[in-house]
C-alpha cells in the first residue's frame, strides 16, 4: 500500500471513531491531529475539509458494522438462525460493539437530523441498508417453508430494526447491556409468534 492511500485510511479510522463517539459538532480538526499525529497541512492534503472527513469516516464505520450483520447472517443456515444473529450482533454493546461508541447510524441520526443534510442522507441509506438485509432473511424464511408468507416483511423488518436501534440507544445511556438483551428476548419471542410457522 503506497504511503499516501495508508496515511488516508489512517485519517478515516482514527475520525470515525472520534466521529462515533464525539459526534459531528463534537468533532474537530484539533482532535484529528491529536489521534493521528498529524499536522492540519497533513490532514487537508487528503481532504478538502472536516465534511469530506467526516463523510468518508462515517461510511467506514458503517461498513464495519455492516460486515458483522453480514458475516453473522452468513454464519447460519437457516432463516430463523439468521434473525436470531442479527438481533444478537448488538447483544453485549458496552464491552463489544461492533464499531467503538455504539451504532454509527443511530449516533449520526440522532446528531445531524436537523443540522447536516447529507450526513443525515448517508445515515437514512445506511440504516435502509440494514433493514433489507433483515427483508431479504424474512423473504428467504419465506422461501424454505420456515416463515408465515402473509407477514408484512417490509413492516417487520422495520419494527425488528427500531426495537435493535432503541435497545442500543438505552443500554449506552444507562451504561448497561440489561436493556439490548431484554429487547432482544422479547424480539425472539415475537418472532417464535408472529414470524415462525
């Protein structure tokens, strides 16, 4: 990898995580240096401003954490065992979550709904991201015989993605798992009665 493309990916990894954690008005170029032990010349030799950083570092975060709702799905078999992987990516958010500070899309959500446009944007195709891969494993539960095939899959997998999403929000204010893994039981639950045949 030539120097230049190394010291960018280095800049993306060190903003997304401050990005994730400080949020968007949180985050400064100061902070940037500080994380990569570079000079603001440095920085803006790859990057025309914080926008650009702040966008390319968004969407690697979210590629992070889409790889391990991918990687989870595709560690099972069946389609009941990929949900059940799905809900269980988030189970243990203060010691391991998928990308430091939580959900990327949540805290960006939450952070520039009203302030960034296009941040904002990035966070609405990131999380309609994550809701058709719950979609597809319904329409796939569908196929082999495992699901009801008159649920309304576009609705659940919204209602599945919400009730991750307010989980994850919860357990990091209240410094604790207990909220994420009591939404998970009720989700598995609702998806024994309401989803399985």
């Amino acid at each position: 990898m030539r120097k230049g493309v190394a010291t960018r990916e280095h800049i993306i990894q060190k903003s997304a995580e401050l990005l994730n954690i400080q949020g968007y008005h949180g985050l400064s170029i100061s902070d940037i240096m500080r994380e990569t032990g570079l000079q603001k010349g440095s920085i803006y030799n790859h990057f025309q401003n914080k926008d650009e950083i702040v966008l390319e570092a968004f969407n690697y975060a979210v590629d992070i954490v889409k790889n391990h709702f991918e990687n989870a799905v595709a560690s099972q078999k069946s389609a009941y065992d990929q949900l059940l992987a799905i809900i269980r990516v988030y189970e243990n958010v203060m010691e391991a979550p998928p990308f430091v500070g939580g959900c990327p899309v949540m805290n960006i959500a939450v952070d520039s709904d009203d302030t960034h446009a296009e941040l904002a944007e990035q966070a609405q195709v990131a999380l309609s991201s994550f809701m058709d891969l719950v979609y597809n494993v319904l329409q796939y539960g569908i196929e082999t015989g495992e699901f009801k095939s008159d649920m309304d899959k576009r609705m659940i997998s919204h209602f599945i993605i919400t009730i991750i999403e307010g989980g994850v929000m919860i357990s990091k204010l209240f410094h604790s798992n207990e909220y994420i893994q009591d939404n998970n039981k009720l989700l598995i639950d609702f998806i024994k009665q309401y989803i399985c045949k």
